[in-house]
C-alpha cells in the first residue's frame, strides 16, 4: 500500500538522518524514526479516509435520487484509491455489491461480495443470502458469522441469519443463533418474539423491521399487502355475520 510504504521511507529517511548526519546512537534514531513514520502514515490515511468519505456521501446522495447506475460508477472509478490504503477496495466491493444486490442483480452482486469488508454487516448478510440461494449453508454461515460479529448488539443481523437458518431446515440452530444474539445484547421485541414463535414450531415475523428488511429481497412487501387485506376482509365478514 502506497501509505505504508511513504511512511517506511520517512523511517528511513529520518534514521539515517539521525544516525549517520546528526550521530544520535541507534536506539535514539529509531524512536524518533517510528515518531516519524507513526505520524506521516496517520496524515496519509486521513487523507484517505477524508477522500472515501467524500465518494461515499456522493454514493449515498445518488442512490437516494434513485441513480444507482451512476453510484455503482463513481465507486468504480475509486478503485485506485485501494493502493493507498489497506480494506479501501473491500469497503468498494462491499457497497458495490450491496446496490447490485439492491437492484436484484445477484448474480453480479455476488461476486462483489465476496470481495467485501468484512465490517460491513450488510454486505455479509447479503453474501449469506447468495450463499443460501446456491444450496451452499456452510458458506451461508460462516458469512453470517461475519456479520453479527460486526454487529453484535444490533437486532436485525442475528435475526437474519436465524431466518436463514430455518430456511435451510435448521430450526433447532435458528433458535441457538436468536439466543446467542439476546445474550449479546440484542435483545427486542421483535427478536424475542421471533425466538418465542421458532420455539413453538412456527414462523419468524421479519416485517418489523420495515425496509431494513425488505432490501434483502427474502419477503416481498407485496405478499405483506396481501395478507393484510385477506385479513381484513375476513375481519369484515365476521362483523357482518
């Protein structure tokens, strides 16, 4: 990476320096060298970081007015930015697979996906779910493991790979994962729910969490439609009779 190796030639630079110009002893030249190489490599991943943040915030602006093709290019057109910096190009991948995935193109979304930064929990999720659409569960799982432990308190990530886990006929491991998620501090009353209705034999209820939910494409709000109306409609003719 281009930082790292800017900051080891300011090492260099200032041990040599300081040993063979100014005739400090080797341990004195090495630390003030490492206080140089600390703070030029600090200066340079700002710098970074600063110039991720900007593309992102563009990303953001432009899926929001719905230009996802236009995003999926600015984030392209990053690429170089990963041989400045170690887990920029995942963090690249990462989100470019999250829009493919968010436009249903999965197939392509998954191949950026794998590539992706393994902090970002919902790219993880979305891999997992790849996974599980290919009859793959042990990848399934260990890309879910990925995902809560970069979100461990959060409700949603846990209650995921639980659904996922049923889906796959692992029930008994649905409710170890919705418990190990309460455990951790995940716990609300949509979790709970969900491990109270796994334990009696039925299905998880995931439309809680609204379009959280509903960008991983498990459920169609659709269907959600549907059956609300069925319900109601049976509720009216109940009142009638």
């Amino acid at each position: 990476m281009i930082n790292l190796g800017i900051s080891l030639a300011v090492y260099t630079l200032f041990f040599l320096a300081l040993n063979f110009g100014a005739g400090l002893s080797l341990i004195y030249s090495a630390l003030i060298s490492l206080l140089g190489f600390a703070g030029s490599f600090y200066l340079l991943s700002r710098r970074t970081s600063k110039q991720l943040t900007v593309l992102m915030e563009g990303v953001q602006r432009d899926m929001q007015a719905g230009r996802a093709d236009k995003a999926v290019k600015s984030l392209q057109a990053a690429y170089p930015l990963g041989k400045w910096q170690f887990f920029v190009t995942a963090q690249i991948e990462a989100q470019i697979g999250s829009i493919l995935y968010l436009k249903r193109d999965f197939a392509q979304a998954f191949d950026h996906l794998k590539k992706g930064f393994s902090r970002h929990w919902v790219a993880m999720a979305m891999l997992a779910i790849c996974y599980m659409k290919r009859n793959k569960p042990e990848q399934m799982k260990a890309a879910f493991e990925k995902c809560v432990a970069a979100t461990k308190n959060e409700s949603l990530p846990w209650a995921l790979y639980a659904y996922c886990l049923e889906k796959v006929g692992q029930r008994s491991k649905a409710i170890e994962v919705l418990e190990k998620g309460i455990k951790k501090g995940a716990a609300d009353d949509t979790l709970l729910a969900n491990l109270g209705a796994l334990q009696e034999g039925k299905k998880m209820k995931m439309k809680g969490y609204g379009d959280l939910w509903y960008q991983f494409h498990l459920e169609k709000q659709g269907a959600i439609i549907k059956q609300q109306t069925k319900a109601a409609q049976g509720r009216r003719k109940t009142v009638r009779r």
